[in-house]
C-alpha cells in the first residue's frame, strides 16, 4: 500500500524556494524501494507567446 494515495493533496518546496502544491496521480516503486510520484501541480498555466 502507498503511503502517497491517488488523490492526495500534497505541498512542497521548489527549486526556487517557492511553496508548491499538487495532487498525485500514482505511485510506483522500484525494486530497490525507492517510490516514484507522478504529481498533478495545482496553479500552473503554460502560456505560448512571441
């Protein structure tokens, strides 16, 4: 069982020392224990412009 549930609402800091938020979207582990997450980040909109 993940500790990490899909769904969970979840917050940390970036690289730039700024509070991020997102939710998770799965789990996974690898054989030697380390637990991949794939992170859904709340508030981020990527905008093209010229």
């Amino acid at each position: 069982m993940s500790s990490l549930p899909a769904g969970t609402r979840i917050f940390f800091y970036n690289s730039n020392g700024r509070l991020t938020g997102g939710i998770v979207e799965s789990t996974s582990a690898m054989e030697n224990g380390m637990q991949i997450v794939i992170i859904l980040f709340l508030g981020v909109a990527n905008l093209a412009y010229t």
